[in-house]
C-alpha cells in the first residue's frame, strides 16, 4: 500500500469518471465531418425548397400585427405558467419559493437545454443555487426538478388520449395516429413499471444508484412519500394549462396568416411537435418539430407553403422568444461557466441564421432598394460570403467551449462581416440586429477565451489554403475553358470556368450546370473533395489549440531544492522537485510553484513553496498572469484549509476531495482496548518469526534488488501502476539514498519495505511507499507501521503523517460535488477499497486535515478529471 496511492486513485476512480479522455485530433476530426454533413444537408434542403421558402417569406410578410401581438402576449403568459408549475412542484415538496425565482429557473434551464444531449433532462441539474440560498435543501431542488419534467410528460399523454380518439371517431386519423396513441398508451404503462421498479427498489433503482450515485437522496424522499397531494395536483393542472397555452399558440398562428383556424388542427399539430420535441437529443427539436408540425398540418388540408408559414410562426412564440428572453436573464447576471457556454450558444445561432438567410429568397422590395446603391455582383458576393460565414460559424462554436483565444477572434470578426453582410446582401436589418448582439456578448466574455492556437500551425494551414485555391483555380478553370461541349452542354468562356470553379470549390452547385457525362461528374466531383480538404484543413489549422511545452533550467531546479529546504513546510514538498515537474519561479521572488501540464491545463501540486505568505500571493498572481499569456488554465491538487482564504482572493474556487491524517507520536499507544485487534495482529506476526530492520543509506545492490522484486510483485498483484505527481514510485537511485524498513522471515526474504522521506513539517517525519510480497502474512503492514513509528520517534520525530484518504471526512455535505463523493464513498462498492484505507490509517487515531482542489471557473469541472488523470501518469 503506497501512502499517497489513494489520492492519485481519486483522480483515476472518481474524477476521471466525469469525463472520458479521448485523442484530440481524432475529436476534432469528427466534428469537422459531422459539421460538414449538417451544413451540407441543410444547404440541399434549402436550395430544394427555394420556391416553397419564397412562398413562405411572402406569406409571413402579411402576417396580422394584431395577432402576432396578441401571441406574443400569450408567450410570456406561457413563461409565467412555466414558472408557477416549478412553483407548484417545489411547493408538493414542502419548500417555498418565489414565483420571480422559478421563472428564472426555467428561462436559464430552457436556455441551456437547447444546447445540451438530452437536453430538458439534462438541464434539470443546473442553475439551483439562487434557490439553494434560501434553504440548504439541494434534494428537494432536484426532487422538485424531477416532478416538473414527469408532470409535463404526463399532461402531454393526458391531453392527447381525447384529441386522438375525437378525430378516429371524425375519421380525421389513419393508421399513423392509431400507432402513436397505442405509443402513448404504452409510454403510460412503461412509466407506470418504472415509477413501480423505483418504489420497490428493484432493477431501477438499483441501476439509477449506480450509474448516478448522487440520486439517492431524492429517490429515498420518493419513496418515503414525503410529497404534498393538493400541491403535486395542482403542478398537473398547471401543466396542462400549459399545454393549453401551445395549442393557442398555433391556433393565433393560423388565424394571422389568414389560414382555416382550427382548434382540432392546432391540437394535433401541438400534439405532433411535442412528440418530435421529446425524441430529438439536441437542440430541443430544432428542425425536426418545424419538420414534422408542417408534414401533419399537409396532410390536414394546409398548403405547403401555409403549413411552413404557420409553423415557423408558432416556433417564433414558444421557441425563440422564450430562448431570447432566456439570454436577457443570463446577460443581467453573467456568471464565469456562462461567459464561456453562451457566447459558443449564439455564434452557433448566428451560424444557423447565415446559413438560412443566404439560401432563402430574399424580399424582392428590398433587393430593388439596394440595387439603387449597390450593384447586383456584390450583392451576390455578400450573400455568398454570408453562407460561407454561417459554415465557419457552426465549426467555430465548438472551439470556443474549449476557450480557444483564435476562435473567438475568428467569430468576432466574422459576426462584424456578417452584419455588414447582411445588409448589403438585401437589408436583412434583423439579421444584423442579432449579430451586433453576438459581437456585444463576445466583447463582454473575452477574458474568458485564453487558450492560444498554434501560431506556427496558423501558417502551415494558411499557405497550403492558398497554395490548394490557387491549384485548384487553376485546374477547374483550365478545365472548364478546354472541355469539350459535350460534356457541359455548353462551351465557357473564361470568366464562367473561373466562377463555376470557385462555386464548386466552396461546395455551392452549379445553377443552370448540368453534367452530360461520366466524366463531368467525376470533373465536378474532384473540385467539391479538393474544396473540402482544403478548407477543413485551413479551419482546423486556425483553430487546432497551441499546447504548452515548456522546460526547467538548472538554475530554476537548484533555487526550488533551496527553497524547499530552507522554507519548506509541507509533507508534499519533498515531490515538488521530482522530475516529473516543472518549475515555475520568478526571478524576482523567493517562491516557486511545481507543475505539470496536460493539454491546456497547469495542475499544480499543493501550495507555491514561498519564503513568507506576501511571496506566495504574489506567486499566484504571477503564475495566472503567465499561464493567460500561454493560454493555460490552473488548478492546484490537495491544497490545505488553511490556504483557502488566499486562493479566494484571486477569485478561485475550491472542492473538497479528502483528508490527510498525521499520527502524535507523543500520544500514540498500544494500549487500552480499541487497540486490542491492532496488538494482536503486530503480536502474531512476531510471534511466527518476522522481524524488522532499518536499513541506513546507501542500500546496498543486493537488498535494492530484494525491494524491487516485492515491489514488482504488489504491483502486479493489485494490477496498478507506477504513479507519480504526489507520490514517488520505484526509483533505484532515489531508494538507495533513502532509509528503508523492511520486514523479513526467518530465512531472511524480505517480506514488505517501507521507504521514509523528508517532511519538511517542523517535527513530523514521513514515507512514500508501503509494499508487499504476495506470501506476506495477514497484519504485516499493521506490523510494518507499528515498528516505524517507534523508529520515527526514537528519532525525534513528534508526528508522521500517513498519506491521503480521499473522500472522506464529509460529514455534512452542501454541493452537489460533495454529496456525489460522500454517497460513492459510502454507497458503491468498486470505491469500497477507500473505505479501507481510512480503516487502515483510522487505527492509529491520527489527526485529520482536509485537502481541496482549487480552481478557477465551474466550465473547468468538466474537464478537470481528464487532466487530473493524465499527470499522475510517470
């Protein structure tokens, strides 16, 4: 057992668990692929149904002013009604909350459920703590949580059972709707054998504990039925106002655009987006709610065009007003995990937009307008510029979840060129409108991207882009000209083969091209990959993350041993000036911090070493200021308590990962019956003839190779790993200067070792590693403990500190952090072995002091696991 094993363990069990690691580039790869395929479905789809989406424009063009204004009314009845649900299942909880509170609640849930997989779901975790301040009672926030999303599940059943069974008895319905409510019915049913299994905790809770151990408290208050009836009935009739409230949406959506308004057709419609909403895994039923509201409202009589129209009208009232008065909440309160997820969130937006605004007609009195001032080539040119933007966009927003420095300098740019593109390409004022908001919000949060691209990368993908598009002009426009007629059905002249091969090159199509041959096809075909490899290839060189490398002099080396001698005062010091580090020391003071880096994170280990606590401080400073300018982002491991106040100074943040326990020597004793199975097991294994010795530097060559073969043997008994980072590992060199305390058999074979290294703590002495062979009998590390810590103390050592615990000492959790981690440690049984080793270390009654991880912002949490479970790796 090694002393500080269990703390990397943490890293590896709990934390990496977060998050799994994969390769960088094969990520990036992918997203690029599934962007493009996006862009591309979306590009087709757009230029397919150019004649209807002109239609469509004309028609929302004569849309009602009074209506709309009537349905925009009904939108923020509609967020009122969201609001008082969540106040209503909050309240069959017992907990009081305001109605102010619970709409906001729900405008940031919806929000950053539009952007999340499993998107309503997934957000129910988020944004509690305005409310949590009111009562620490974070199991009745998700309680109540979990109520409102069955509820609104429930009512949406409850109200389509009768809309479908009127219209089968009408014979409005076929064989579709018959299917989706014998769907619906068995949703009943199947909800009903899960909320079964959940109560009678069977399979479901079982697996619900095990795959989301932070859950047990609300499942258990569930259970316990501590929930109020007349409060959980009415959440179900506020539920189904809200239902109500859709139906009316698209109703005033058919009667302003002059449509045949039907209450049956909107309930039917509603009932249809609803479903396709429940089943779409990211941004809440975009596309395919407008998709599948506009085929049902076709097959109930509507014009194509009419069926788009009253669609997108009715998305306007329950999805983009509630999604835009959700940003005006973030904006009017703009925490850090915000400025980093809603500025990604709006490019992603804008992005749509581009897209959309340049592949649908534009309004006709507007273009004659411009061309007053502008001549038709550039108003073609910027709205080509607009798709190509919205395409960048899209890729772009991925990158700047990663905080990337370069991608948020490409979105600002291009959101300043789009909202002068948009209104040279045809006055789209609202286009542009919704850019300037996105350059404000950038602009707003750019303190937050600091995570630097790879400048020399930058230039590779910048020569090779524009040695690809001059190569490829070439050959597409040499093509073109010196093709035979017959393949084109038209002969070019040189201005028509330059510009079909840019529309190629950029993957826009050939208006009025038609290929007459294999080889035109294949001749087409060529020009779309090298476009494509092209320009992925530059977008990914502009946006790849520079990663940090960085090296110890000597001379940096030598100050930190110094000051870890002269100034040190911690057990994790000694580790601070292995190898596995680096150093980061300004010259200016006596203090220094130890590293590792890990993609764009700085993990530091513990505390700066510093001469005074006004040198620490200033180290902090200094190391945050260099790890912006090398687009890094800094956590420290295993800090202690009384470090906080110091780190709170500069804005960071801290989490609870375990104990550290230190033995008094002075009272340390055998005695007394709570140690009668520790005296006993020491007894038992002196008593079959195993005997300790202390064995003085330098080791010789033949006891090194005896420490190395227990050694090899625990490790691949237990199946780990060398670790380092707060711990050493099996160093021949490093052993040999060491003190060893080894425990031998009769013949002399060494059974278990124990390696003691320095502490500079003031009195307190301590170890690193605790090994044994596998025929060691049981009570040897007991006896292996009991015997250096009378060596530790016939030395004048008044304490030793035994190593890390993690995970526990939580005896009153507050965060949704600690609950995880105390239910883990006392609940799941593959973290059972922590358990053990606090049984282990409790038995010698140490003194516990608690450990933290700091951290700068909550987006950091997300990818802290990863980069804690790459550095302890030798």
């Amino acid at each position: 057992m090694d002393k500080t094993s269990s703390g990397t363990g943490l890293v590896r069990s709990v934390l990496a668990g977060w998050l799994s690691p994969v390769k960088e580039n094969s990520r990036i790869i992918a997203q690029f692929l599934l962007a493009l395929i996006f862009i591309a479905v979306g590009a087709w789809f757009f230029k397919h149904e150019q004649p209807e989406l002109g239609k469509t424009r004309d028609i929302l063009g004569s849309v009602g002013a009074g209506l709309v204004s009537l349905g925009i009314f009904l939108t923020f009845v509609y967020i009122t009604l969201q609001g008082l649900m969540y106040k209503m299942a909050f309240a069959s909880v017992r907990k009081e909350v305001s109605i102010t509170k619970t709409i906001v609640l729900f405008l940031k849930r919806n929000l950053i459920s539009i952007f999340m997989p499993a998107g309503g779901i997934a957000s129910l975790a988020f944004f509690t703590d305005d409310i949590e301040k009111e009562e620490r009672a974070k199991t009745k926030i998700h309680l109540a949580s979990t109520i409102y999303a069955f509820v609104g599940m429930l009512t949406v059943v409850t109200v389509a059972i009768p809309v479908i069974i009127y219209t089968m008895i009408e014979g409005l319905t076929g064989t579709d709707e018959t299917l989706g409510l014998a769907g619906m019915i068995l949703w009943i049913i199947i909800l009903y054998l899960l909320f079964r299994s959940l109560m009678k905790k069977k399979l479901l809770y079982r697996l619900v504990i095990r795959f989301f151990p932070s859950s047990v408290d609300i499942l258990e208050e569930m259970i316990s039925r501590n929930i109020s009836t007349s409060f959980f009935l009415l959440t179900i009739l506020v539920s189904i106002i809200i239902d109500i409230t859709g139906i009316l949406h698209l109703y005033i959506a058919m009667a302003a655009l002059g449509a045949k308004a039907s209450l049956l057709y909107a309930a039917l419609g509603y009932l249809t987006g609803v479903l396709s909403l429940s089943v779409s895994p990211f941004m809440r039923g975009l596309g395919a709610v407008e998709i599948s509201m506009s085929f049902v409202l076709t097959r109930l009589g509507y014009q194509n065009a009419d069926a788009v129209a009253i669609t997108l009208l009715y998305r306007f009232f329950e999805f983009w007003l509630p999604l835009i008065s959700g940003v005006v909440t973030f904006l009017s309160k703009f925490n850090r995990l915000l400025m980093r997820v809603v500025p990604a969130l709006l490019i992603f937006l804008l992005g749509i937009t581009n897209v959309v605004s340049a592949m649908t007609p534009a309004i006709h009195a507007r273009i004659r307008l411009l061309e007053e001032f502008i001549p038709f080539d550039a108003i073609a040119a910027s709205n080509f510029f607009i798709l190509v933007a919205g395409a960048f966009m899209l890729l772009t927003a991925v990158f700047m979840l990663k905080g990337l420095r370069s991608a948020w300098w490409i979105a600002l740019i291009l959101s300043v060129l789009s909202c002068i593109g948009h209104l040279t390409k045809a006055i789209d004022y609202e286009e542009a409108i919704l850019a300037l908001v996105v350059i404000a919000v950038l602009l707003l949060s750019g303190k937050q991207y600091i995570v630097r691209g790879n400048p020399r990368l930058h230039i590779i993908g910048i020569r090779t882009a524009v040695l690809s598009i001059a190569a490829v002009i070439i050959y597409g426009s040499v093509g073109f000209y010196f093709l035979d007629k017959k393949h084109f059905g038209i002969g070019f002249n040189f201005w028509q083969s330059i510009g079909f091969t840019l529309r190629n090159f950029v993957l826009l199509g050939n208006a009025g091209l038609n290929s007459h041959s294999h080889f035109a096809r294949y001749f087409i075909l060529s020009i779309n990959i090298s476009g494509l490899g092209s320009l992925s290839f530059l977008a990914y060189t502009l946006l790849r993350p520079f990663i940090y490398k960085g090296t110890t002099s000597p001379e940096d080396r030598e100050k930190a041993e110094r000051l870890v001698n002269n100034y040190g005062k911690s057990s994790l010091d000694y580790f601070k000036t292995y190898n596995d580090k680096l150093i980061f020391s300004p010259r200016e003071l006596d203090a220094f911090i130890s590293y590792r880096t890990t993609g764009n994170f700085a993990v530091v280990l513990e505390d700066p070493v510093a001469v005074d606590q006004d040198s620490m401080d200033k180290c902090i400073a200094m190391f945050d200021e260099f790890c912006f300018a090398n687009g890094l982002r800094n956590i420290y491991f295993r800090v202690p308590e009384e470090s906080l106040p110091i780190y709170s100074k500069h804005s960071k943040k801290s989490l609870f990962v375990g104990q550290e326990g230190v033995v008094d020597l002075g009272t340390f004793t055998l005695e007394g019956g709570k140690n009668k199975a520790l005296r006993n097991a020491v007894n038992k294994v002196k008593d079959e003839g195993y005997r300790s010795s202390v064995h003085q530097p330098p080791i010789r060559d033949g006891l090194m190779q005896k420490l190395k073969s227990v050694s090899d043997e625990w490790l691949l008994s237990t199946g780990r790993h060398e670790i380092v980072f707060s711990q050493g590992m099996f160093l021949w060199n490093e052993l040999k200067n060491q003190t060893i305390l080894t425990v031998e058999n009769p013949e002399e074979k060494v059974i278990a070792f124990a390696n003691i290294i320095p502490d500079f703590v003031a009195g307190e002495c301590t170890y690193d590693l605790m090994r044994k062979a596998n025929d060691a009998p049981h009570g040897v590390l007991d006896f292996l403990m009991i015997e250096m810590l009378g060596y530790l103390k016939s030395k004048g050592c008044t304490g030793t500190n035994l190593g890390f615990a993690p995970m526990s000492g939580i005896k009153d959790p507050h965060t949704f952090q600690e609950r995880t981690l105390k239910f883990a440690y006392e609940k799941i049984r593959s973290f059972s072995h922590y358990k053990g080793l606090r049984f282990f270390k409790e038995k010698y009654s140490p003194v516990w002091h608690n450990k933290y991880l700091i951290y700068s912002d909550d987006y950091d949490l997300l990818q802290i696991p990863a980069a804690l479970a790459r550095v302890i790796k030798p």
